[in-house]
C-alpha cells in the first residue's frame, strides 16, 4: 500500500507546482476551517491515543484549546508569502543571455515524525505553501490522532480544488513503512525530513537513500565572557535554561569564563537554582558553588530537556569555542559579552547553525526569526541550517532567455 | 591510511574556515606556479598513465598546452570573488534583535572523479576559494597523473601558508576507499561530489551515508515549437548538438511540433546530416526525412555524448513538456520559439535545472554563467542545482545580536 502512494504523490506534486499562490492558500484556509469543523472527530481519536499511550503524554493529548491553536497556526500560515516563482537572482552576460534564478517547489517531502500530533498540520500546510506534495508517517502514539487530522486535511484540499493526495498520512506505524520511505519510496520522495529522538535520526542516516534535512538534538551553550554585564548574563542564562526546557533551543551548558567566574557564576547559580535548576559543574565551578553537583563526561553531550544545567568554567574565548566545537551538536550557541571583538570572533568562529551575542539560545525558533512559521530547526550544513520555513523547503532553477544566441 | 584522511582534513577544514580571502587567493595562485614548475614531473606521470589506459586516452592526455591551460585556470579561480562572510541576507525583528545570514564553507568536500586530471586542479582551486578542505579520488586511469599534480598543489598551499591537508589525494586506486569515503571517514566528510558515469552515481546513490551533489547524466533536450523561425531553429539545433558532443550540457533529443515538421525538420536534419549527425527518429519523423534511421525506445534515455541525435515529433507544447518530464535528466533543455506565452510556459514548468529559450543547450556551462569555474552540473533537487561554482560549495549560518533580549 505504501508503495502507491509515492506514485500518487509525485503526481500530486506535479499539479501543485502549476497551482497558484492563491489556490494554495485557500487550500491552507481550508484545512483550518476542516479541522475546527471535524475537532469532535479528532479529539475522540485523540483520546484513544491518549487511552494507550506509555509515555510522553503532555506533548500528545489534544484539547479543545490545542486543537484551536493548531488551526489558527495553520490559518496564519495561509497569510504568509508565497515563495514559489521569486527570482533569486537575475543578471544579464555580454552576449544577451538573461539568467534568472526562481524559485520552484522541491517536490515530494517524506516527514517521519513522533509523538506531537500538531506537526502533521504545521508541515501540511507549510509543505502546500511551498508547493510540496507530502507523505506523513506518525509514531505509533499519535496515529489515531494523525489520521483524523489527515482526514480533515484532505477534506480542506478537495473543497479547494486540490487532489487529496497532495497530503497522505501513512496509516499504519509499522516499522517497515520507515524503510521504504527511506528508500525513496521507487524514486517517489526528493527529502525526507526526520523530526524526532536520537535513534531516529540515526535509523534515518544509516537508512536513507534520499536526501536528508536531519533534525539534531539541540546541545546548546551559553558562554558568559569575562566582560558579559552581570545582570544581563543571569538574566540571559536563566532565560536560556529554565524558560521552556522541553524545546530544543533550551541551554544545556553554561561556560564561564575564569577571570569572571568568581563575581559572574554565583549569583547566576543562585538565580537558577532558585527557579528550580540542578546544576552539574566541573571542579572549579564547584569550588565557587557548592550547590553544584558532579558533572560527569557524559553531562558535555546531554540533551536534558529537563531543568538541569552543565557549568564548566574555562579560560576564555579560544576554549570557549574548542568547547562547543568538541561537544556541541551545531545548533545554538550564544555568548554574553559587552567586549564587541570578543562577541565578533564568536560569532565568526562558532560553526553551529545559530550563533547569538547578548540574546538568549530559545529564540532558536523560526517564528523569532519572523519565518512566520517552521518544520523544525534543521543541523545539517547542506541546503538549510537553522529554522526551516515554506522558503527553505523550496529549490531553484534558471530560465535563461535568449535571441538565437548560440556557444562559440 | 584512508582513515587518517579524515581528521586530517577536518583540521585542516577548521584552519581554512579561519584563512582569510587572500590568503586563499595567494594559495590558489601558488598553486598555478607550482603546477608550471613541476611540468616535467606530471607530464612524466601522466605519460606513465596515458600507457597504461585502455580507453579515453585524449580525455586523460596531458600535454604542456593543456597543462599551461590547467594553471590558467586555477591562476583565473585566484582572482574570483570570495564567497565567504557575505551577508546573503539582513534584517532586524520588532524586539531589537538583529538577523544576519552569512556564508560559510561546507568544510570537507569528497570528490570522486573518473579520468581527466585537470579535475584534480579545478577542484582544489574552487574547493579553496570556497574556503573547504578536499579529499580527492581518482579513478586508477589518471591517478599517477592526479598524485603529480597533488604534489603542486600540497607545495603551492605550504608556499602560502597553508597546510597540505587542506587537498589531499587518495593514494590508491583501490575500490574499498570509495567506499570508505561514501561512509564519510568517521564523520570527517560533509559532502560527497561524484563525477562520473552512471555505475559511479548509482554506487554513490546506493552507498551514501553523507550528503551528495549529484552530478548525473545529461539527457537534454532541444524542442522546436511550431513558432520558432526556422534559420534561428536550425543554428540553435546544430550548435546544440555539436558544437561539443561529449559535454553533458549537449541535445541528445530533438522534439519537433507536429504542425510546423513538414517545414522545419527537413532543413534542420539537412544541416545535422551534412555536418556528420546520425539521426534517429519516430515514424513521423522519418516520414518527413528520409535519411531518418529508426530510434527505439531506449534512444529516448540514451546519453549519446556522440554525433548522434534522437528526433521526435510532437503535438504541441504539452507534449513535449510531458516527453521531457518522462525521459529527461532535469539537466538542461530549450525551447525555440516566437510565441513569448509558449516559450514561458516551457520556462515555468520544465523541472530542469536549466532551462533556456532562444539558446543552445550548450550555455549549460559555469563559465557561460559568469561563475568564473565550475566543478560541474548539479542534477539533484537539494542545496544546489545547475552549475557548481564557489558560491555554491558554500552554506550559511545565522549571526544574530541583540542588546540583553530574553524570549518572553
């Protein structure tokens, strides 16, 4: 059954990249308007997940108040620009030739994703305004909740002109289905983007034979240099950390520089702990703090997503960087300094998706960057780093005009 | 010994992310002498080669014009504009923080080519203005011939400053250390170029474990609509096809409207066949032109890189379209025409990576661009598609500065 829909959607996205900006967007309307009118439908599909989920089931359970959210996302994102046919680039060469470089949909994108079933609408509708057609696999948890939504999706494309197949919901959570989208489903799939846990996105680089937008953890430092005004630095660090510790923009460690660590670090320890932070430091950030507890190797690499906080004091910038270059995952990172060389040479010399001075690593989100949406933040160096919206899910080519012009 | 290539190279990744513009430059230049000065030593090596092929020995000849050519080009790639550190894109968000997306390399590049040794040079000089590391292997015809000029390059880098590292070549022959680099040496590579026929693409498709830049077959197509005028038909057509018939960017496939055959097909296959073009065609076609031979199915997806040319009658735009969507390698493919809705309508929805009007199909060059190099034609959906120059062998990172924000 899988393998039909690779078909179906390569010739869905056939159609959708010579449908115009404004049938998209009614589509996108559409399924917004689907979704507040079939919540009854999705809700009770929700409960079942719900009903039979182990684990993580915060991030699952649908309500009335989410579900509202969810369309109203959707809805905003039938307001965004249209990024399709835009010209990238246009130059003329001396012998007349017009180049231009526009715009165009990538095709057909697989997603594989887990347990939030509020992505399966986000990447529907970020996917039509870009012009892609798209094949959705849920985790096992959410499936039930997916499938209703994908019912209120295709019911939002037909009322717009548009073939439902342009969205299709893989139905069932069966391993095997990951493997043959992997494989490109017979040439069917252009990218798939895995958006997920660690073995995932390991499964999916080991797996995929098509071209990956991978969706790394997030191990996130901010660097408190020597010069960082105080208040700006706990401010910033807190912020950093404890705001929202379940995104993947949060903090996990904090570097201190060691000329400043003695007056900087205690009053950002006792700002975070106050707010209910664990710290885990090395020895030196420990013997300036003794609430700080013993951070072990393996505390340099965690992705907590939990209030906890890795402290390591160093000596300055150049070990700084050697840190995150070490020990990051090309990410977020951020520096606090008022020193302006030193924030330059950061921002120039950390090689993470996002590099921030003076701000905190949770505006890693494509909304802060006004993408007015994303699918995720992607870590890979190819294509698109960083928050992922409808224009990074776009590719290019030239049209070259001429008058006869023919190559010596 | 290929698995010390790796961290090598990510080494010397991390350095040449720090070099500035001129000190590449001034590497790339140093390059080209060291490539004139060491003439003996690798003609004397590709001597060694050229007697020991079997097959396309005037692609894998050197001689000392073609060198002095090879360090032209190289000293030409020294005086390009450096990609690195623009800001493609800036803008600032209601709450003060300020957006910059900048470029940055890709870091190691593995590039596996078949058998001309000027790839070797080209490579390096555009890898390095693009500020990336290379690790090259040769296919076993021209690997002495690509060691002699990996000796220039390694001396020309440490005349600049530069570690040897930055471009190093595979020093064996041995199909094990393709795969290792499809396997991406331990995480050392970021991006795998294959350039070769179609066994080197798929075994790269197949085997891949890091991004690639694929550079597939050119199946192109030259496509005269029933408006075109017929002098300007008949010069794109022959230039198209052989002006060069061994690049990618030649017409394999000519597509005449149904309308206008009677017309325009005699004259042009007249001007093929009285310049040595074997022509192969559909009952149509030949019906029209005697001399016509009779083309079978797989003549449609031949890559002929010969006087040969394929030829079809058509009944329209959509047609052609429709051929081209189901036997073309999204490379390169024109239109000739007079009527501008037709020729843009071709433009809008050819998927290719280049697509022209009113121009031979042989433009599909870097040079003919105004990229000053190339390293190839990307046929993929991903990063970057048509010709490959330093711009393209870049990515981008965001640098973002604030003044204390914290996300609300």
């Amino acid at each position: 059954m899988i393998e039909e829909m690779g078909p179906r959607a390569r010739a869905a996205a056939r159609v959708l990249r010579g449908a115009g900006a404004e049938q998209r967007s009614a589509a996108i309307r559409a399924i917004a308007g689907r979704l507040r009118a079939r919540a009854g439908a999705i809700l009770a599909a929700n409960a079942d997940d719900v009903a039979k989920a182990t684990r993580l089931v915060d991030r699952l359970r649908l309500d009335e108040t989410r579900l509202e959210a969810i369309a109203a996302a959707v809805e905003a994102i039938a307001g965004l620009p249209d990024p399709l046919g835009a010209e990238i680039a246009r130059w003329q060469r001396p012998n007349g030739l017009d180049f231009a470089r526009v715009r165009t949909p990538i095709g057909v994108i697989g997603m594989i994703f887990e347990s939030r079933p509020n992505v399966a609408a986000d990447a529907a509708a970020i996917c039509l305004r870009a012009g892609n057609a798209l094949i959705l696999r849920s985790g096992a948890d959410a499936l039930a909740s997916c499938l209703a939504i994908g019912e209120a999706i295709a019911a939002g494309l037909e009322e717009a002109g548009l073939a439902a197949d342009c969205v299709q919901i893989v139905p069932t959570a069966d391993r095997a289905a990951v493997g043959a989208l992997l494989a490109g489903l017979g040439g069917s799939i252009d990218l798939i983007i895995p958006r997920g846990g660690r073995s995932l996105v390991e499964r999916v680089e080991a797996e995929a034979r098509v071209p990956v937008l991978g969706h790394l953890e997030g191990i996130c430092h901010a660097y408190v240099h020597a010069s960082a005004d105080p208040a700006m630095a706990r401010e910033i660090v807190v912020n950093a950390k404890l705001r929202r510790v379940s995104v993947c923009g949060a903090t996990e460690t904090l570097l201190v520089d060691r000329d400043a660590a003695p007056a900087l670090l205690p009053p950002i320890a006792a700002a975070l702990i106050e707010a209910g932070c664990e710290l885990r430091g090395d020895a030196e950030s420990r013997a300036l703090v003794a609430e700080i507890g013993i951070a072990e190797e393996a505390d340099w690499t965690a992705e907590y997503l939990a209030p906890i906080l890795a402290v390591r004091v160093v000596g300055g910038l150049d070990e700084a960087i050697a840190h995150i270059a070490r020990y990051g995952s090309g990410h977020t990172d951020a520096i606090i300094a008022e020193d302006a060389r030193a924030a330059e040479r950061f921002l120039a010399e950390v090689d993470s998706a996002i590099t921030l001075w003076n701000a905190s690593t949770q505006f890693a989100d494509g909304g802060e960057f006004g993408f007015g949406a994303e699918i995720g933040i992607a870590t890979g160096r190819l294509h698109a780093r960083g928050p992922v919206g409808p224009e990074q899910l776009t590719t290019f080519k030239y049209q070259v005009r001429g008058t006869g012009q023919i190559r010596p």
